[in-house]
C-alpha cells in the first residue's frame, strides 16, 4: 500500500504505520524518525536542525524534500510505504506530487487521523519512546506502558520523553500543525485522496477502517 498519514501530532499516526506495516510489508517511513536519527549521530544535517526540532519548529521544506526523494527511491520502497508526518506543509504536498507523478508512483489514500486537541495534548504529556533510533517504539504511561519501567520491550534500549515533547514545545507543534499542517486535509479530499477516519478509539478500530477502504481486511 502506498498511504500518507495526516493528523496532529498524538493523532496516532506512528502507531498506525507500524500496524500496517504487518499487513503486507510496506515500509514506515517517519520524517521524524529520520530527523532524530540525525540528531543523535551528530552528522552536519543533524547539528543544523536540532534547535529547530527541540522548540517544535518545522525544518526546511527543502532539507525535507531532499531526504525524501532519495528515500522513496530506495528498493524498500517497491513492496509500499506509509508516510508518517510528511507531508506537513503545502509546499511539501505539491512537490511530493510532482516527484511521484516523476517517479511514476500512485499513492492509494492519504488517511486523517481525526483526534481531538484535549485528547492528543494528554497522549503526548503521558507518551514515551524508545531512544534507539533504530527502533523508537511507542509507549505510554497509562495505556501502554514498558513490561519494566524505563525500559524498551523491543530492544532492551531506555525509554524516554522526548525533547520535544515538553509542555511548552507541544504546545507550539499543535500550533504549527493548525496553521501549515491541517490545510493538507482540504488538498487531499480536492485530490480525491482523502479519507476521514476517527482516530479517538482503540487503534484496532482504526486499522479496521482503513482495511476496509483498502480492501486488505
Ligand atoms: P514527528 O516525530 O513527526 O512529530 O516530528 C518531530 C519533529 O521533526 C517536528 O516537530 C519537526 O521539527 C520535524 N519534522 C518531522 N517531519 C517534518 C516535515 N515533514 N517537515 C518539517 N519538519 C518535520
């Protein structure tokens, strides 16, 4: 499958990659992941936007661009992908449409996860992950907590809040996602991509309903 996700940050959209990731093969690719992972190697990329991620900002949608093209032209990338968090800006839309119009690839849906902003601000105070950049695991300390606290089921790596998810930075990323993120959900439904999905419940529930529209369940 090749879908983007869309939603505020907590909407789910990490969760819901790796869900679908089981269903036939197609690979996560997360911006963010991708950014951290920079970040916490110190290569040049990473020094450049680390003060911009920790605050909340966007990075550059031409820094952005250029990571995704080489990415989406990785072999992976054959059997499907779910973006998750990129696009986030129009800029982003309209150039991801030109360079897979170029590399004559045909997204399937771009799903919204629709969560409302009292419910995503409490799953991003209470959300841990994985510090291993290879693996980021998403916890929570009600819902979904580590079998041992602090540490990652998967990989045994600590689990952490990450910088950006203090009160003050969560709050500015919601802000950022109202005024250049949530306009993607007007650019998609015109595109004839969208699909709505109520994020809120089990996330069981919204797997369901995205099989259902792509016919997987
Ligand atoms: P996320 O893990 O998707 O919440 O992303 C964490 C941070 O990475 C964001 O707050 C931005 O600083 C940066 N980021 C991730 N994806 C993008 C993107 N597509 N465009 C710009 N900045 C991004």
């Amino acid at each position: 499958m090749k879908l983007i996700l869309l939603g505020a940050p907590g909407a789910g959209k990490g969760t819901m990659a790796k869900l679908l990731t089981a269903v036939d093969g197609s690979v996560q690719i997360s911006t963010g992941d991708i950014l951290r992972g920079a970040v916490t190697a110190g290569t040049a990329l990473g020094k450049q936007i680390e003060s911009l991620m920790k605050s909340g900002d966007l990075v550059p949608d031409d820094l952005i661009m250029g990571i995704m093209e080489q990415r989406l032209q990785e072999p992976d990338c054959e059997k499907g992908f779910l973006l998750d968090g990129f696009p986030r800006t129009i800029p982003q839309a309209e150039a991801l449409k030109d360079l897979l119009e170029r590399l004559g690839i045909e997204l399937d849906m771009a799903v919204n996860l629709d969560v409302a902003r009292e419910v995503v601000l409490d799953r991003l105070t209470t959300r841990r992950t994985c510090s291993n950049s290879e693996c980021q695991a998403i916890y929570n300390v009600n819902s979904n907590p580590p079998r041992q606290e602090g540490v990652c089921d998967k990989c045994g790596s600590s689990v952490v809040q990450r910088d950006d998810e203090t009160a003050e930075a969560i709050s500015h990323r919601l802000e950022t996602y109202a005024e250049k993120t949530a306009p993607l959900i007007g650019f998609y439904e015109r595109e004839g991509l969208l699909l709505n999905v109520d994020a809120a419940g089990p996330s069981e529930t919204v797997l369901a309903a995205i099989s259902a529209r792509l016919g997987t369940s």
